[in-house]
C-alpha cells in the first residue's frame, strides 16, 4: 500500500464535534456522578438488595472507563476542538474527581505514550514484562497511582465512613471496586491486549512503529469493552479522532494493516 493510496478518513465538521463531544461527555460524567451520589447517599444496602448493589457496581466500573475516555479526549483536544482551556478545564475536574490524579501530569505522560509507544520510557509500558499481565499492570498501577491519589481516596472513604456513617462494605462496593475495576478494564483493553507482546508472531505482531494493534470487535462489543479504545491503532495513526468516532475511521480503513509481499525473483 503506497502512502498516496493509504486510506483516509474525514472528520464531521468542528461545530458537531464540539456538541456530539460535551453532549456524550456530560453525559456519561453526569451518569457516573448520579450513580455515586445514590450509591452513597441513598441506597442502603442489606441483604435483600444486595444484587441491585452488584449490578450498579458493574454499571458503575463501565461509566468510570467511560469519564477516564472523556479525559483522554480533553488531552487530545478533541472532546471540544479548538478550545484548549475548556478542554483542560473538564479533564482537570474529572481526573481529580475520578481518582484525585492530577490534569499535567496524565496529560504530558499520554503525550510521552505516543511518542515512545511500547518503547523505553514509555510510561504505559512496561519493557521488562511486555507479556505478563499482572507484572505490567503493578508497574502501571505505581507509575500512575501516587501520593495525591492515595491522599485524595483515603480524604473521601474516610469522610464517608467517619463523618457520614456510611457502611464501609457500601463504600468498598459502590466506590471502591468500581474505580479498582475500571483501571483493570482500561489497562485490559487499552493498553495490554493493544501493546502486548506476543511471542511467536512477527515483530511481536505489530503492524507499524506505533507498536499497536487494534481488537477485532463488533462496534457494541468496542462500546461495552473501553469506549472503543480498543480500536488502538486508529486510535494512534489518528489521534485527532475522537473515541465516538473511532468505529467510522475503523470502516474506513485508518487502522488497516499493510501487508507486504514479496515478489518472486
């Protein structure tokens, strides 16, 4: 495939861009926020609601994938195009809220993922476990999870608990395993299935010098797995493209591997 045939892909006009971007971010944000606020200041749980407890913790983790998605976009500036302060504005409020990280440093260490994607020094990476799940998920976990997230979740679980008197099996359910649950998921289908190494396949399976690859997933299954984030090597050739948008490029062959042939002599 020579670089003038190389498949391209359109984006909508910036004005729908920028609804579609704060109508669908709001949305999940506001979802997330109203299934916490029920969660701890409403609900009560027992043991005959427990299974309804179960099931908005389960909505809960996909709704946090979701607004950590909503920020990745504001780092890309592409959640509201062209407006860089209403982009940082929403990711710094969301990030803090989410799990007390902070805006610059998510933000410059994404810039670094691109730049060094499944290299040395690249932060989402780990170059000495590029295969193992649980070994890369520690290094992941340390690296983005550090003394102002443990201070800023050990501030809310301890006001809920010690102020408020709100269960701590409540708090560990609705709170707790959710944002756990959605880091797992994040790192699951958008950073290890998409830039592991796998041995025996050549150049570990990589199709370029983004060192991703994407999920070969139906567009609901792509929905319910990370907000299409598993669609990663679009993702990386076109990081312009925003994650309610990845399932067009996707159809129109951003992320298509390029197969090379060699002709006999």
């Amino acid at each position: 495939m020579s670089a003038s045939s190389a498949p391209t892909f359109v984006l909508p006009a910036r004005a729908f861009q920028r609804a579609a971007g704060l109508t669908l971010g709001l949305g999940i944000a506001a979802s997330w926020l109203a299934i916490h606020a029920w969660g701890m200041f409403v609900f009560q749980i027992s043991w005959t609601n427990w299974p309804l407890a179960l099931v908005a913790a389960a909505v809960q983790c996909w709704l946090s994938v979701g607004v950590f998605i909503v920020c990745h976009d504001a780092m890309h500036g592409t959640l509201v195009p062209g407006l860089p302060r209403v982009n940082a504005a929403i990711g710094a409020v969301l990030l803090t809220l989410y799990a007390g990280f902070g805006w610059r440093h998510l933000r410059d260490a994404h810039m670094t993922h691109h730049k060094l994607s499944g290299h040395a020094g690249d932060p989402d990476f780990d170059d000495h476990n590029p295969g193992h799940f649980w070994r890369w998920y520690g290094t992941f976990f340390r690296r983005y999870f550090g003394w102002r997230s443990l201070v800023f979740v050990h501030v809310v679980v301890g006001f809920y608990w010690l102020v408020l008197d709100i269960p701590m099996v409540q708090i560990v359910l609705l709170y707790g395993l959710p944002a756990l649950g959605s880091s797992l998921q994040l790192f699951y289908f958008g950073t290890f299935r998409t830039h592991r190494h796998i041995a025996g396949q050549p150049a570990n399976g990589f199709a370029d010098r983004h060192n991703a690859r994407s999920e070969d997933f139906g567009t609901l299954a792509s929905l319910a797995s990370c907000f299409h984030f598993g669609y990663h090597l679009e993702h990386h050739r076109r990081p312009d493209v925003p994650w309610w948008a990845l399932p067009q490029a996707r159809r129109a062959g951003v992320g298509q591997v390029e197969l090379i042939k060699k002709v006999p002599a």
